[in-house]
C-alpha cells in the first residue's frame, strides 16, 4: 500500500477512482470527508507528499518533474479501474504533470482531468517567493489568506512549516512544461469569481496545453473556493464522475 496516498474509499469494485492533489502547504486531509458527497461507487484517494500529514518528518520535494516520476510509478497499482484527477492550485500542477507523465509513459490516463485555479503554467512567472527572506515569505503567505492568521503569528510553528511551504512554492514556481505536451482527455477548468491569482484569461489559458474537449465551471470567491464553496465544488465533481461512470 503506498504512503503517498490516503485512501478515503477503497473497494475493489469500484466505477470511477477519484485522484486529489492539495494546494500549496496543504495535505491529503482537506479532501477529507469527499467520499461521504459522492457516490458509494466511486473510490476517493488524496496525495499526501512528504513534508506534511503523516510524512511530516520526512523531507518535502521542491523539483514537480522529479516527484511526479516518482507518483506515476506509485499510483500505476491503483489504475485498475477508470479514474479521474482534480487537482487546486499546485495540485493542479501536479495533476496535469502526472497526467503528461502517464501519457508519455503510453499509460491509460485519466478519463477527465479537473483542474483549479491555477494559472496556465506557460504564462510568465509573477513574484517568486520560496526563496525570499522569512518575514517576507510570511507577508506573502497572508497575502494569499491560505493560512490561518493564529498560526502565521506562532513564529516557532511557522519556521517548523517554512521547509515545506518553500519546497511547495518551488514545485510551482521553477515547473516549465516540456515542449509541445498536450493532454488529450477532457478537461474542466475551475475559477473563483473573485480570485486575484487566477484571472479567467489566465485560467483559459491552459488550452495550450490540451488537446481534448475544455469545459469551464466559475464559483463564488477568492482562490480558496474550494473551502468556501465545498458543496458546490464536489457537487461539479460529482457530475464529472457520475459521466465518466456512464460512459464506462
């Protein structure tokens, strides 16, 4: 069984397996409780990368080619069945990179890839800050309002997070995907109305870097969304499952 996934439903019968990758910081806990909004049918696993949750004391990874080459070889045991990626924000990084990994390697892939606000990773980087001093690394985390302001104001706590958080904004900020790489499965697209990272323009984006049918799903809010809006997101989620299920 392996550590870089937690199984939140696992049956070996399962219609449809559901592939879920955290944002920056976060683990394979925020997808808790998914399983319970979807069908009994379909399998919910959550990547948990070294760094955090359970793998805490172990070393995060700051390279996404590398750590991607190492998923695809963990996740081929659990492609027995169809299955679907959604990745938010550098989960959607990761996702779309190891869905071109699988591609590249002429593995099945996914039958419909979800990602969410994320800008298209083609685009000119913003501010780069997994190197920057600490105190301005902490300015930028509340800029982004992905961590609570109880604990950016617990220095000890934060310098025990630094590592990985600075490992996660590497993953993200030094990924350039290789030439020409076109995933050819469908592909929905999720954007917050309101998020001030991901404008839509750079959110379509992504097009250049798929081959098959883009659909694109707005919600409400910033670039946390996906806890604002939860219901909605995994209600869109669960449509997207329920027709790769169909379709099977």
């Amino acid at each position: 069984m392996s550590k870089w996934f937690k199984k939140y439903r696992y049956q070996a019968r399962a219609r449809v397996r559901l592939f879920c990758f955290p944002y920056a910081g976060g683990s394979a806990r925020i997808f808790a409780g998914w399983e319970k909004l979807l069908p009994a049918s379909v399998d919910v696993f959550a990547l948990e990368a070294p760094g955090r949750g359970v793998r805490m004391s172990e070393a995060p990874l700051s390279d996404l080619r590398a750590m991607t080459a190492i998923v695809a070889d963990e996740i081929r045991p659990y492609l027995d069945v169809p299955y679907v990626f959604f990745g938010h924000s550098l989960g959607a990084l990761a996702a779309f990179d190891l869905a071109r990994e699988l591609q590249a390697r002429g593995v099945a892939g996914p039958r419909h890839l979800i990602l969410s606000a994320k800008r298209a990773p083609h685009l000119p980087k913003r501010e780069l800050i997994h190197t920057v001093p600490f105190d301005e690394f902490l300015e930028r985390l509340r800029h982004l309002a992905a961590t609570p302001a109880e604990v950016l104001g617990e220095e000890d706590l934060m310098r025990l997070y630094e590592p990985m958080l600075r490992a996660d904004f590497a993953l993200s900020e030094t990924y350039q995907p290789p030439p020409g790489t076109r995933i050819h499965c469908p592909v929905t697209l999720f954007g917050g109305e309101a998020d001030p990272e991901v404008p839509k323009e750079d959110l379509l984006a992504w097009r250049e870097h798929l081959a098959g049918p883009v659909d694109v799903a707005e919600f409400p809010g910033g670039h946390f969304f996906i806890h604002s809006q939860r219901e909605a997101v995994v209600a869109k989620v669960r449509t997207i499952v329920e027709d790769v299920a169909a379709r099977e």
